[in-house]
C-alpha cells in the first residue's frame, strides 16, 4: 500500500468533522453565547477520536455520511470531560490557551460542559443505530467518570474542603490500580470511538470488539505517554504546564508511581514530602522531584509499557480486513506511541 500521510487524513476528517460538531453546539443556543460553546473545541486538538470513529467505520465499509455525527458527538463528549477535567485540576493552560474556566469562569464552564453533554445526544439521535450508540457513550461517560474520581482519590493531600475526598483517598497505589484508573479515564473512550465506527457500519460482534481492544490498548498508551510528557515535555510543544500531576500532587501518573519503587529511603521522603504536605508546590518542587526521577529509571520504564501497549493494539488491529483504513488506524496508534504534544 502506498504510504499514508497521517497530517494529511486527519486534516481532511476536521474538515468534514467541525462543520457537525459547531451545528451541534450552537443548536439551540442563543446567540451571544455561542462563542462560549465553541471556545473548547476552537482552540484544537488532533480530533483522534473521530478518526478512530471514521476509520474503524470505514475499515468495515461504512459511508462517510453515517459516520460523521458519531464522530462528532465522540469530540464532543471528550471536550465536555476536557472542561470538567481543568475546573478539578484548576488547569488554566489546555493546548497553549486558556481554559475555558480560566477565560469565562468555572460557573460558565460549569453550564458549556452541560451544553456539550446535550449536544452529543442530540449527534446520536440523528445517527444510524442510535440506541446502540447512546448505550455505548453513556456507559464509557460513567466509566470516565470512575476514573476521574479514582484519579482524584489517588493525590497525596489537598481537598481538605471535600469530605467524601478526604475519607476516601487512597493511601498506597499499586501499578494494578493505576492502570484501572487510566483504562477508565482515558482507555474507554478511544476504544468507544473505535467500536461507535464499527456499530455504525453493521460489524459482527467479534468484530466489534476485536476494533475495541485495538482503541483501549491505544488509549492506555496515549495516557501513559502523557504521565511521560507531563514531567520531561516541553511546555511550548505540549500546550500544558509541565510538572502538573506534580503541583496536584497525584500518584496517578506512571513515572511518579515507578520512581518511587525504585528511589532510596531518602529520595522517597523528600519525594512525599513536597506531595503528602499542606504547602503548595513550587517551581523548585517540581525541579527537585524531577531530578529525584532522573535518578530512577521511571522514563525508560513509562516507554517500555506505552510501546508494549501499542503493540498489542496492533495485533488486534491486523486481525481486521486489511486495507487502507487498516493502515490509517496503524498510522494513528505509531503517532500515538511517539507523540510529543
């Protein structure tokens, strides 16, 4: 097959995306709020999700016309978790711009992230298979939403305003519990957008959830190479504040969490220190704790298992019809595994 230029097809499925996803946004809206609504999906992003809507469909025969509204009630969805997501973290930088409750104020975010919700039904109903795809995006929002909580139970101190935080916080992390989390919070939904396509196009079940396993094993990789920018990226490229799970004090991150398994007794305490305590995290902090990781070999190991999650997902992927979709999805899961942003 020729070679397949990435930038290219994913250009083209913003362009036939974005017209759907503003329709859906600003239906119904008023008109001097509809700058609000599109704010979030204006700033950018790959639109991943949809090309895995598109391709997972096309990949099994489905037309580009049924396709387009799952596609863009996926983006929709995963911007209204975007939204949510910053007001917890207390993110003001998404992409290299403000977010959205940084720009309008949480109460505003607050309300655009309910918008966004009512927009991705109102994509679905419109869709071929509609019951079968609500069904689908409603279960991955609740599992997203598990993890969300489950992330937010995994930071060391903070919240002490929040009772149900305070008594639940977890106090020791495993790996085991970390990839439950990412596989909630971030997995499910490529893996929905994967199998959303295939629903569309009439799949068999086998291989419904054969394209499925392709998305989640792909979403636990782009989650752990996320943990991995978010302490060595480059702020610029990465459009985020470099050292954030550091400042939210989480363990939820994979370079933190292997770091620590391997750092001495003192390393450890002055890692917990600036984690487990009341004061906030500084600069130096988050130069101090990086050094510490520098010391371990957390990076290496955060790359290990993001590439043996691609190739996982890559195997499923090539027990599927083998055309160029196929190997537009291949190309996505490769961009995935090295990305920097």
């Amino acid at each position: 097959m020729p070679n397949i230029d990435l930038k290219e097809k994913l250009a083209k499925t913003t362009k036939l995306v974005d017209p759907v996803i503003k329709e859906l946004l600003t239906q119904h809206v008023d008109a001097k709020n509809a700058e609000v609504a599109f704010y979030q999906i204006s700033v950018g992003g790959k639109r991943i999700r949809p090309a895995l809507v598109i391709y997972s469909g096309q990949i099994f025969g489905a037309k580009i016309k049924d396709l387009l509204c799952p596609a863009a009630s996926v983006e929709i969805l995963h911007n209204a978790t975007l939204i949510t997501d910053d007001i917890i973290d207390h993110s003001e930088l998404r992409r290299d711009q403000p977010t959205v409750w940084s720009k309008y104020g949480k109460s505003i975010a607050e309300c655009m992230s309910l918008d966004y919700m009512a927009s991705v039904y109102s994509g679905l109903a419109r869709a071929n298979n509609g019951p079968r795809l609500i069904e689908l995006y409603s279960k991955t929002l609740k599992e997203v939403i598990d993890g969300e909580i489950k992330d937010i139970l995994f930071e060391r101190s903070g919240r002490e305003d929040e009772p149900f935080v305070v008594e639940n916080r977890y106090q020791s992390i495993t790996h085991d519990n970390y990839f439950e989390m990412i596989g909630q919070k971030t997995a499910v939904l490529l893996q929905a957008s994967c199998m959303a396509g295939a629903i569309v196009a009439g799949a068999s079940d086998n291989q419904i959830r054969t394209i499925g396993n392709f998305g989640y094993n792909i979403g636990m990789a782009f989650q752990i190479r996320d943990d991995i920018l978010d302490i060595f990226g480059d702020e610029k490229e990465f459009g985020k504040k470099i050292g954030k799970d550091i400042v939210e004090k989480k363990l939820g991150n994979y370079v933190i969490l292997s770091a620590l398994e391997e750092m001495n007794e003192i390393d450890q305490m002055m890692l917990r220190q600036v984690l487990d305590g009341d004061a906030d995290v500084t600069d130096d902090d988050i130069q101090t704790i990086t050094n510490l990781i520098n010391k371990t070999n957390a990076k290496k190991h955060a790359e290990f298992a993001a590439d043996m999650y691609i190739k996982n997902a890559i195997k499923f992927l090539y027990r599927l019809p083998d055309n160029q979709d196929r190997q537009i999805l291949e190309e996505i899961a490769k961009y995935i595994a090295n990305r920097r942003k």
